[in-house]
C-alpha cells in the first residue's frame, strides 16, 4: 500500500524543503500542532523555524536541555536562557539554539512518533532545508561493554523483521526501518577518534516493552526461562544485533517515508548477556548519556563550519 501511493517519488523539492505526503492537509484552514502547542496560522513558523537544519530528539526532557547547552557551548552561540518552546501544550519540551532543535519524545513507539510527525509538518511548513533527525537514546547492549554507542543501521520490530508495524484502519501496516547508511558511517568515523569508549555499527532491535519485550527475567511477569531469554539473545546476536532500545523502528521507517536522512546513536547501559538490571551508578549513567551527544555536536559543529 505503501508503495502503491507513494511510488518511489521524493518529496523533497530542488532548494532541499520538504512537501508533506498528504493532499488532505491542503483543505485544512489552520494545522494545529497540537502535542507542540504551535499551529501554522497564529505562529510564523518560518521565521521561527525556517532555519533548522539539525533535529536532535531524545527521551527525556533534561537530557535534551542539557544537550541545547552543550550544543550552545560547541557551536559558541550565545545563549542564557533555554525556553521551552512547546511549553503551551506540557507534553513535550522543545529547545532552538541555531540551526539545531533539540525536542524530548519520551518512551517508546507512541509516544516517538506522536512527536516526529509534528515535527516533521514543523519543518515542512517552516519550510526548513534538507534537515537530519537524530535520536541519541539510551539501549542494552548485546555482548558489547556498557558504555559503548551503537549507531544504527537498521530496526527490528518484535518478531524479528527489519519495520515498523503499524495497524491502519484495521490491517498492519509493514514500513521499511532500515537507516542512511552514508550517515551512520559518517557518524561512526566522528565516534571512532574518542578513544574512552568503543562504537559499533548494527542492528537495533526496538521493542515494545522494557520487561518482557527486551527478553528481560526481572519483570513483574515472566513466563519463559533463562535457557528461552539467553537462545533469544543468542538469535538476535546471530542477525546482526547490537542493541534493544525502544523506538528504532518507527523512526527509521518515518523519517524515511518524510524523505528525511536520520540516524539512532545510543549508548548502552548494560550487556544483556549478563545482566538485565540497569545497576551503574547515577553519575555514570549520566557519564555515559553524554556520548551520543558528544557525536551528534561534532558532526553538527563540522557541518556548520563547512557552510
Ligand atoms: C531506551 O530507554 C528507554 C527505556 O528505558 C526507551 O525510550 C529507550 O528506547
Ligand atoms: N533502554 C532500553 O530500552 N533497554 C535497556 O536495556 C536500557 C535502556
């Protein structure tokens, strides 16, 4: 279905903005934003947003303020107060420093791509040129020291296929989740010159679920054995899979549907073959949290400097 609509024509127009691949919109009087708090009639989103170039989006909320100030810091933009610019709607928190968004999408699919999709008619509308969308998250690693970041270069939905699976109108609907792969490659050689911790490119499989969607023993359910969670591993490791996390999927699949490079860097927190609980320290786990963001500045700041 998905094919059939779209074909395999851009939506991207020659001065790098974007069309929206839907004609309903077009009848619409005002397009309200509504888990952002900004609609296109009230707010002139191309004066306010006309210039992005970067979307960077995590889970949380202080994390991604933390990351506005560390972009601020590395692009040595003057900024001293960091607004909420969704502040109106609660949900979300979104920060604009520059070229560079920074915008929380907290846990999982839904609550992602609820996210992504405003984003994504934000930057169409501003009409925002040739933008990347980041995610840095957080994930567990499969036989790979916690610490490491793994950039993705494709998701696995729960059964184990590369897409998202959506039900539309009553049927699943299966969307491609594979990622830019000259991106990723470009953000591992940034990754490859830090030499505290490892990167890998791979597999991310994005689950469902924190307990027994990630083949977790500590749940407050489990109905399978080690032996079961351990072969599971043992698969996914076997296909190419680095890490778990929770939303690889979808934003592979919609970012790409949009026409929109994006890359998944995170740092994982823990080897699921050893352990399931998250047990480092709170100062370490921030630690490790910085990583991604490290990356993702450096290749802003390198973008930046080349323009
Ligand atoms: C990683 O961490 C979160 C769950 O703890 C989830 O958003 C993800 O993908
Ligand atoms: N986030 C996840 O989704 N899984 C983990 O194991 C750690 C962080």
């Amino acid at each position: 279905v998905w094919r059939k609509h779209y074909g395999s024509s851009s939506p991207k127009n020659p001065d790098g903005t974007f069309r929206l691949r839907n004609e309903h919109l077009s009848k619409l009087n005002q397009d309200v934003l509504y888990h952002l708090g900004l609609d296109n009639e009230n707010y002139d989103l191309p004066k306010m947003f006309g210039d992005v170039k970067f979307v960077c989006m995590g889970g949380t909320k202080y994390r991604m303020k933390e990351f506005a100030k560390y972009i601020a810091k590395s692009l040595a933009i003057p900024c001293e107060d960091f607004v909420n610019m969704t502040k109106h709607s609660h949900r979300y928190a979104m920060y604009k420093v520059g070229p560079v968004l920074s915008v929380n999408h907290g846990i999982g699919i839904p609550s992602m791509t609820i996210l992504l999709q405003e984003v994504i008619k934000l930057l169409s509308y501003a009409k925002a040129k040739d933008p990347i969308i980041f995610r840095i998250g957080t994930s567990g690693g499969l036989n790979i020291s916690p610490g490491s970041v793994v950039i993705s270069s494709w998701g696995l939905n729960g059964t184990l296929e590369k897409s998202y699976d959506i039900p539309v109108l009553g049927k699943i609907r299966k969307i491609p989740s594979h990622f830019d792969k000259r991106l990723s490659e470009e953000l591992l050689s940034i990754a490859s010159e830090e030499k505290d911790f490892s990167t890998y490119i791979g597999g991310t499989m994005a689950a469902d679920d924190f307990y027994r969607g990630q083949a977790r023993l500590d749940g407050p359910f489990c109905d399978y054995t080690e032996e079961d969670k351990m072969a599971f591993i043992k698969t996914l490791v076997e296909l190419g899979v680095k890490n778990i996390e929770m939303e690889a999927t979808a934003f592979a699949a919609m970012t790409r549907e949009a026409g929109l490079r994006s890359a998944d860097v995170c740092v994982t927190l823990v080897n699921r073959l050893e352990e399931d609980q998250v047990t480092p320290s709170k100062s370490k786990l921030l630690e490790w949290q910085e990583r991604p963001m490290l990356v993702i500045a450096k290749y802003i700041s390198l973008y930046v400097k080349k323009y």
